[in-house]
C-alpha cells in the first residue's frame, strides 16, 4: 500500500483535507507550486485541480521513462 507525508507535498490549507478533496483543489495545494503555475498549467494542458495534474499524459510518459532509466538506480 502506499503512502505520502502529506505536510511535505501540500500546504498546510491542504494537509488535513480528506483525499477527494484534495484531489479536487487546485494544483496550488502542492507545496511549491503558485497560483500563477496553475494558471501556466491551465493554459497549456488544461490543468486546473491536482487530479487533472495526475493524470496528465506527459507526466505519465515522463514517470515512464524515468523507470525505465537503470542508470539511476
């Protein structure tokens, strides 16, 4: 099963927040990301809430690919 420090990825408005919610604010609730890195990411791929964030297929390629590197490991 896998689990998450909540204090160390979301701000603290977010880190006693259930996980639909959470899922549902906007990217902004990740610790370093601003209000105007939401709106770059709304403009450019449509992402407004850290579910969207998630699912975005870029960033899924990227995580892939990254596995996929042995000379990281």
């Amino acid at each position: 099963m896998a689990s998450i420090d909540l204090d160390k990825v979301l701000d603290k408005a977010w880190a006693d927040k259930g996980l639909p919610e959470i899922l549902a604010a906007p990217v902004s609730a990740l610790k370093g990301v601003s209000d105007r890195d939401g709106e770059l990411l709304d403009e450019a791929f449509g992402v407004k809430t850290v579910s969207d964030l998630a699912s975005l297929k870029y960033a899924r390629w990227a995580q892939a690919l990254a596995a996929l590197d042995t000379s990281a490991n």
